[in-house]
C-alpha cells in the first residue's frame, strides 16, 4: 500500500509539495483505539460492501487497508481505468485532484454552462441553495473571455426561444446494482454486488437529456464514443427508451486584424451575434419550428450486455490490482487521455510528487 509522505525540503517550502511513493507494509497512519483496534481515521462507506474512506488530513481519500471491500464504479471512474490504471488509482482511490482554479478552460465553460443551464431551468446547488453563478466564476478563476462565451451563448439561448419539456428531474441520482463476476469455481466473488453510480442532468418519463458544451461537438454525436456513460444511464433504468444529447458548440471567433485590441464585452457581443446568425452551427440539431436543438439516440443503438459486462470485468481487474499493488502507468495514454487534450495528471507521474497549490486530497463529500 501507499501513502503520501511529505519530502524533505526547507521549511519554507514544506508545506507545498508531496511525494508520492510505494510503502510495503501498513499504513503509517493507522491509529486504531485501545479496546477495538479500528483506526481513529476509517470513516465507513454508506454500504457495507463498499470500500471505506480515511480522515486524516492530506492523507488520501480511501481506506488503503480496506482492501477487502469493492470501490462503487462510475462512468468517469472506468474512463480513468481505460484511458490509464495509475489515473484511476491516483483520481479514485488516492483522491488526488486538481483545484477547481487550476482545471482547463474547456472544462471550466463546460461547468459555468451546466450551472447556468441548471438555474435557468429552476435547479438547485447540491446543499438545496441557489445556484451562485458570479460565486462559481470565482471559485474557478474563469477567465473575463471565456465567460463572455458562455454569456454569448446562454443570451442567445434564451433570444432564440428554445423551450424544453417540463417537469424534468435535474442531477436525478443513478443507482445501479449488478451481479459480479464469477470466479474460477463458478461463485461470486467476496465483495458481491457491483455498484455503479452517477447522474442525470435531466430525467423525464421514459427519456434523459444530457447537455455538452465543446469546441470539438462532433465527439459526442457518434453512438460508439458516447456508450459509455449513455449506456451506463439506459442501464440504470430498463423504461428509457431514448436519449437527447443537446450538444452545444464554443465560440472560437478570432481576435485579429480590426478585432485585435477589442475588450471582452466587444467580443461577446460578435460571439452573440454569430451564435444567433446561424444557430444551427452552435446548437446541434436546431429546429427553428420546434425551437429545440439535440441529437436523439435510441436504447437498441447500445449494447446494454456488453457495457454491464465491462463493468464486471472492470470492478474485478481493480479489485486485483488494489489486493496486489498492480497499478501502473500508461505513458501512451499521457497526451491523450482524451483526445487531442493531455492528462491533468501528467506532473504528478512524472515526477512523483504534487504541488499543493495545483492539487488537492478529496474529502468525502
């Protein structure tokens, strides 16, 4: 097992960077109580099958020890484990982060459209208050350009009209319990059901939605690169029957010539103008009569055994390497890890260790 272990650096600097290093026996920090011998520092998961988590401050976020029991799955999680094992072992099981201030400018539209979206359409923060946008805009540190494209696009949003179907359930939690594989003898294994969790961003009667917003829109219009979480989400639930994928494009409008010195309100106001001149170029599948935009995918366009299967073998594969100390990098994988964009992680492999003015343990939430 391992554990993060502060390096030897002057004082000055101690308290920002952690290595990251293999240790062969117990953990250092357990410290259990005099009478029962459990660690001051285990916080047990909701479900007794599922894989504790560790209180000690900058420590990790699961339970090293806890080896016996299985993590929960996720579409991002088994994204991890595909795209590089030590990713997942680094994101999923060591907590390791990075701060919302230092995530990438793609990602950080991707989120201020969700939240915007989430409160046009009446939804909530995850602690029942209203969603703060100016908040979130500091919290990430976005950028004065990058939200003058989402405003740009969410202004349009609402000149052109574009209606959604009522009554839709925001962030509906996904719960998903499935059967393990089996071993050599034909019995299941010691951890029993696998759980696989996620969300929604809008769930009707018989259908979701999924919003995206992307420079790069047509990774998420093709049925084979999307199975995966949109599999994951038929499989929650066997009555869906179809998905709408509303897939939005960034404004990529360029600064030059007579534009070069323009203040960020001037270039919002040439992305908003562009987005509403042609706005089946941003919002994919725009329909001026019906004044909706998405892609429709239907459940039999998605093998639901083979994405049930992979999580199956996914769960054990993890289980393994976890019980054995079998994570390991994949370099191939480090300029993309998805494709065209390089792995947030990249710094930390290479060289074992993690600034904490970049990166953060993940508390349980």
């Amino acid at each position: 097992m391992e554990e993060i272990v502060i390096k030897e650096l002057p004082p000055s600097e101690l308290s920002k960077y952690y290595t990251i290093q293999f240790k062969s026996d117990r953990c250092e920090k357990f410290n259990p109580t005099f009478d029962d011998r459990v660690c001051l520092y285990y916080d047990a998961a909701d479900q007794p099958f599922e894989c504790g988590y560790c209180k000690q401050p900058n420590h990790t976020y699961r339970c090293f020890c806890d080896t016996g029991r299985i993590l929960p799955l996720s579409h991002s999680l088994v994204q991890n484990y595909l795209a590089c094992h030590w990713l997942c072992y680094l994101i999923n099981i060591r907590g390791i982060r990075i701060k919302d201030s230092q995530t990438s400018k793609p990602l950080k539209m991707g989120m201020l459209w969700d939240l915007v979206l989430q409160k046009h359409l009446g939804g909530m923060d995850k602690n029942g208050n209203p969603i703060d946008i100016p908040g979130s805009i500091e919290q990430y540190e976005i950028e004065d350009r990058e939200v003058a494209k989402v405003k740009a696009l969410f202004r349009a949003y609402k000149d052109l009209g574009i209606v959604t179907e009522p009554d839709g359930k925001l962030q509906a939690k996904i719960n998903i319990s499935i059967q393990s594989e089996l071993d050599s003898t034909g019995q299941p294994f010691p951890w029993g059901n696998i759980s696989i969790t996620g969300y929604y961003d809008r769930l009707y009667d018989g259908y979701f939605v999924e919003n995206k917003l992307s420079g790069r829109p047509d990774l998420y219009l093709d049925p084979y690169f999307i199975q995966s979480q949109v599999g994951t989400y038929f499989l929650a639930d066997p009555s869906l029957k179809h998905c709408i994928m509303e897939v939005v494009r960034v404004p990529d409008l360029k600064s030059t010539g007579s534009h070069k010195d323009e203040s960020d309100d001037t270039y919002g106001e040439r992305c908003y103008q562009d987005v509403i001149s042609r706005p089946s170029h941003y919002f994919i599948g725009w329909s001026s009569e019906r004044k909706t935009y998405g892609k429709k995918y239907l459940r039999s366009e998605f093998d639901m055994d083979e994405i049930a299967h992979r999580y199956k073998c996914v769960a054990k594969e993890i289980q393994v390497a976890w019980m054995c100390n079998q994570f390991y990098k994949a370099d191939r994988s480090c300029n993309q890890v998805l494709p065209g964009i390089k792995c947030d992680m990249m710094s930390t492999c290479r060289y074992n260790k993690f600034n904490d003015g970049m990166y953060e343990i993940r508390r349980r939430d």
